[in-house]
C-alpha cells in the first residue's frame, strides 16, 4: 500500500478541500467490498487515490477509493455501490438524448473542418454503400498524407471493415443509438442494446432499433452477431470478465469485437490526478491499464487483440480534467490554458505511433475461427 502523500506524488494530485467532500454519505447497505482484481484475482493492491469524489454531475454521494492491482496495473474503487444501488450515482447522467445530425470526431481536426469533402472521399471509399456528400474521390489519397485526421476518421466509423451482405452488428451500451444509426449507414445491420428505458424510448423515436438490456445477461442468441461494440461501458460494469465472456458467446466464430474505455495509465492521469475525467467515481469501478486489457480479452477467449490510435481526444480529457480542478459543472465554458493545450497535442502524436499512450484505450479482438 502507499501512503497518500507517495501517491500525490505518483500521480500529480492534491488534498480535496473538505467542503467540496461528498455532503451525504452513499447508504452503506448500498456498498460492497471487492476482494480482489476484477481482471486477474491479484490481492496485492496499492492505493492510487484515497479520497475521490463526484465532481463531474455533483450527483453521486460519498467518498471512494482507487486501487490499482500490483499484477496487472488494473484499477478498481473499493469498497463500491451495489448493483442495486448503483443506479444513486446516475441521477444527473447522460444517456437518453440523441443529436439530430451527425457528429464527426474527424470535423475536429484542422484538415477535417477545412477539407470535408476530402474526408467523405475517404470514408466514402472504405463503404461503398455510405455515400457521404459533398465527397472528393482523392480523398482516399491525401487522407494518407494527414494521420491525425485519418486516424480520427477512423474512429468516427470504430474501425470496422466494410459489411458484406447481412453482416449484423450489436452495439451494446449504445445510449439513444447514435452509433447504431451510422452503421446502419455504412451497410450493416445493426442495433443496439441499452439499460437505460428513457435512451430506448429516444431511439425508438427516431427509427433506431435499440432494445432495453445490460450485460451481462443480455438475454441474446449464441453466435448471432458479426461485429459487438462496447464504447465506454465496461469500466461501469460490476463483472468486466463476465461481460466479456457473454460478447464472446455472442460473437459468430472469426467475429470482431470493438472495445473504448479510459486508460489507467493515460499521461492525462499522470498529469491531473485525482481531477482526471477518467476517474468519474463511483461510476468508473473498473480502469483498464494496456496490460489489463490484453489480459482481460485474453482471457475471455479473443486472439489477434490489436491497439488502435484513439485519435485526438486528448484536448477533450484535459479541459474536462482542468475544468474538474477548477470545481466547475460540466456546463461551464473553460478554455485550456496554452501549457495544457501543449501537453494534449503532444500526447495525441504520440499516441498516433503508439496507442497504448493515449487517454482512451481502443482495441479490436476477434473470436476464433472454429
């Protein structure tokens, strides 16, 4: 264990003020002890951040603690809520509204916003059935010249290959299914999975097929899917292994998993501390180093796992990050001081050679062929 003036040290944080601790206590019928790593069962632990509150929503009472597995780098808040009482620390979330037009992580970049027709050409090219317009056929070229926004174009469509007839993608954790309605777009027949009833009532408003359900018992036919996607949700499960294993069992033999979620070891976390968006407690109850998540997919029975280049997300975590420090809602307008604007565009270069660098880490695995 470290004592909490090693880990400020460690990891960049300072004491929280007493008055911006949690003013009510989380029910204590409503905690449970974890005994061990979710990831690799290690019972060897070290303390990475004593005193975490939610200073994201300012929804979630009580104070947590961030542990990180001697093993395998997994960090886990224990003692944590109940899956009965979880729900306490989602008064203020975010799941159940959906954005009438489409949003491209790839219009962030400076080519992006300059040359869209240049990008469409790109992804226009990758799935033929998509036909974006305005779109450029030498985008399928010069996007090569320009990586950063290359990479984030990529992800605007999760790295997937282009269907072949009938391919059928599950996107679990899809909120009000924006991700179900691109990729219904590039040709696959999708639908989504979520348990929040308000985000499928959104869905089945605009036409999107979403249905009420949670991992890891989805309920679901056994090797029915080509693609599952699961997009900053296994850090919000009780039992990653298990979810895991169920989108193993879901998979067709030789289908592709798609997996984001925060990075333990993400230099935004070195830098902030205890203010790093990443953490969100108690909602976070499971943070994945690189070394973890290799483990974790392992595990569960996927091969060929592969690392991908988040893209430029890391202005998004670092201002989020400043704004936490700053004690300010999500709402409130705060620029990115010069400093800070500099360490995120440092570490999304980095994280275009090497992934595993990156404040999110995402990875494509696929079950075996039988």
């Amino acid at each position: 264990m470290v004592s909490r003036n090693e880990n400020e040290l460690n990891f960049g944080g300072n004491p929280l003020d007493a008055a911006l601790q949690a003013t009510n206590e989380w029910p204590e019928d409503g905690k449970e002890t974890v005994n061990c790593c979710p990831v690799c069962g290690g019972k060897e632990r070290s303390v990475v951040h004593a005193s975490l509150t939610d200073r994201i929503f300012f929804c979630a009472p009580g104070v947590w603690i961030l542990h990180r597995c001697d093993a395998c780098g997994c960090g886990y808040v224990d003692p944590r809520p109940t899956p009965s009482a979880i729900g306490l620390a989602y008064a203020e979330y975010y799941t159940h509204t959906l954005d009438k037009n489409e949003v491209f992580l790839s219009n962030t970049s400076p080519l992006g916003k300059r040359f869209i027709p240049m990008r469409n050409g790109y992804l226009n090219a990758r799935f033929p059935r998509l036909g974006m317009f305005p779109s450029n056929p030498l985008g399928s070229l010069i996007m090569k010249l320009f990586p950063a926004t290359r990479a984030l174009a990529e992800r605007d469509v999760r790295h997937l290959p282009a269907p072949a007839d009938g391919a059928k993608l599950l996107d679990i954790g899809c909120g009000s299914g924006a991700f179900v309605r691109r990729a219904i777009s590039l040709g696959y027949l999708a639908e989504g999975l979520e348990f929040d009833a308000a985000a499928v009532a959104a869905a089945a408003n605009e036409g999107i097929p979403v249905k009420e359900g949670s991992l890891p018992d989805t309920g679901l036919p056994t090797a029915n899917f080509d693609v599952v996607m699961l997009s900053q949700v296994i850090e919000h499960l009780h039992d990653p292994m298990a979810a895991l294993r169920e989108i193993h069992r879901l998979l067709k033999p030789g289908g592709l998993f798609w997996l984001a979620t925060p990075n333990m070891d993400a230099p935004g976390h070195v830098h902030f501390g205890a203010d790093w968006r990443g953490l969100e407690p108690p909602r976070h109850l499971v943070l994945f180093s690189p070394k973890a998540l290799n483990l974790a997919l392992e595990q569960a029975g996927f091969v060929g796992v592969e690392f991908k280049p988040p893209g430029a997300v890391s202005h998004w975590f670092y201002r989020a990050s400043h704004r936490i420090s700053m004690n300010q809602k999500p709402e409130a307008n705060i620029s990115l001081p010069s400093d800070l604007t500099k360490l995120a565009r440092r570490e999304d270069q980095l994280s275009l050679r090497n992934p595993l660098v990156g404040e999110e880490l995402v990875v494509v695995a696929r079950k075996p062929e039988i």
